[in-house]
C-alpha cells in the first residue's frame, strides 16, 4: 500500500487504547524475539505491561502515544523524561522505551510521525536530548533509527553468565 493512502493520526493514549497498546507491544516483543532470544517475555509479562502501560498515562513525566491509521491504532510511543547523573551538564533527556507499529502497515509513515510527536514533547519540555536503545539484531529498527536522525555513540553488550 501506498502511505498516502492512510490519514494517520497521533495522539496522546487514553484508557480505551491499553489493550489495544498491550497487543502492539506483544507484537514487537515477538518480532525481537525471534531474532534475539534475549527478548523472550514472561508468562505474565502482556498483564504487567498493561498495568505499566497504565501508570504511564498518569505520569507527568512521561508520555504513551498512538498513532491510527484510518481511525485504527496502528502504533505506539512511549517516551519519557530522565535524567543524567549529576556530573553532566546537560541533566535531562527524552528517552524512546518504545516505538512500534503493526506489521502491515510498517514503513507507511506510521512511525515518523509517532517520532516526530515524541520529539515534539521532549522538546517542548525543554530538553536537547532524546535517546533510543536500538536491538542491533533488528535491522528493521536499525535502519528506522537511522533515518530519524539517530547517531550510535555507545552500545550494550550482553554476557549469559552459566548456571
């Protein structure tokens, strides 16, 4: 399909969007974990993102926000406010915890406009910083991450320690 085919929309998530939040989030959970089993979620882990998910909408210092597609949630943000320790002199940051958007209708434009919104909020609450932990066995991501404007500067690694 052709992006200009869908009117999207972003908004910030109210209560009615949880389960539909909850069920992109199992997809992109899925997604990573059949690329890195690292991403494997726990039995409960849908219930405890619902309840995580929840809590966000209240908290001022973050913000949750879909993104519909004809009328449809599509995609979710979730980003929030935090902060450097105090050695450094800029402080605060926007950090991605989660952008996602449904498989069908990826690369249609549902994702920068979700970023865009997400940017927007950070930099209306001042900060110069936005930051994402990007799943470099992901190369959709990746390659997303890049072309918003994202530049590596460090990485995390991983250490499975035995039993």
């Amino acid at each position: 399909m052709n992006p200009d085919e869908y009117m999207i929309t972003v908004r910030n998530a109210t209560q009615d969007d949880i389960s539909r939040v909850v069920g992109l989030w199992e997809e992109l959970m899925d997604f990573h974990q059949e690329r890195d089993v690292r991403f494997a979620r726990a039995a409960d882990g849908a219930e405890r993102f619902r309840d995580y998910a929840t809590e966000r909408l209240s908290d001022e210092a973050s913000c949750l926000l879909v993104a519909e597609a004809d009328g449809v949630v599509a995609g979710y943000c979730l980003v929030a406010v935090c902060k450097f320790p105090p050695v450094f002199a800029e402080r605060d940051y926007g950090a991605v915890y989660d952008l996602a958007v449904t498989a069908a209708l990826r690369r249609m434009g549902v994702g920068k406009r979700l970023f865009q919104s997400a940017r927007d909020w950070c930099a209306g609450r001042g900060m110069k910083r936005m930051e994402v932990g990007i799943a470099l066995s992901n190369p959709v991501s990746s390659g997303f991450w890049k072309k918003m404007g994202f530049d590596p500067y460090l990485a995390k690694a991983s250490l499975e320690l035995p039993d």
